[in-house]
C-alpha cells in the first residue's frame, strides 16, 4: 500500500536555517541515505523538497468562484518541509519508517494512506 509521508518543520526556523551548519549536512546525510536505503528495497516511489512556505498560495473557493490567497495559514506554526511517496507491505512498515525520521531529526512526520478508492478513503467501523 502506499503512503503519503509529510515532513514538517517550524517556520520560524526556516529563515534562520544555515545550509552549511553540521545539523542541516547531517540531515541530508540521513535523508540520503535513507532515500538509497528504500529506493534498494523498492519501497520509495518518489521523494522531494517543498520551497520556502512565503511561495505558497492556496486557491480557496469564493463568492465569484475560485481565488487564490497567500499561504500557508498566518496561525501555522509548522509547515510542510518535505514529502515522499512509499509503497510498503503494511502500515507498521510506514509508521516505522516515519519514526526513523522523526528519531534522527526530531520534526514530525504524517503518514496518510494514498486511497486506491473509496472503499479505502475511510476509517475503519469502530
């Protein structure tokens, strides 16, 4: 089954981030070796970097149809940073996957099933 995984992180250190400071290497150290680690198990479909949240725009419906607003949310306090497709065996297998992620860089990771239809859209009866 696949899975949507959402990287997110505070925006208000996303200004603040040093690209050469040994935090952020070591974070792509692990996401790169994590990327080739999945990618030999076939388990990564796909994998990618979102760009600075003030790019964002969200197109939200209005009185007149369809308007596009700058995002992300003024209340948001983290934003997405990253996301990645993965097809694995179970959904044990994506949650361990995440927490991988979430032990290596401390930032929270949402893990969604990727519907294959309606039937799988919702949550199970109690």
């Amino acid at each position: 089954m696949k899975y949507l995984m959402l990287a997110y992180t505070q925006i208000s250190g996303w200004d603040d981030m040093d690209p050469t400071s040994a935090e952020f290497i070591a974070a792509c150290e692990f996401y790169e070796e994590l990327g080739k680690e999945l990618t030999a198990t076939g388990e990564l479909v796909t994998t990618e970097g979102l760009a600075h949240p003030a790019l964002t725009r969200v197109v939200r419906k209005g009185p007149d149809g369809a308007v596009a607003v700058d995002g992300p949310y003024a209340e948001a306090k983290e934003v997405a940073a990253s996301f990645a497709i993965v097809d694995v065996a179970s959904h044990d297998r994506a949650m361990e996957i995440a927490a991988r992620i979430v032990d290596a860089l401390g930032e929270p990771i949402e893990v969604r099933p990727i519907s294959a239809g309606p039937e799988e859209s919702m949550p199970p009866a109690p």
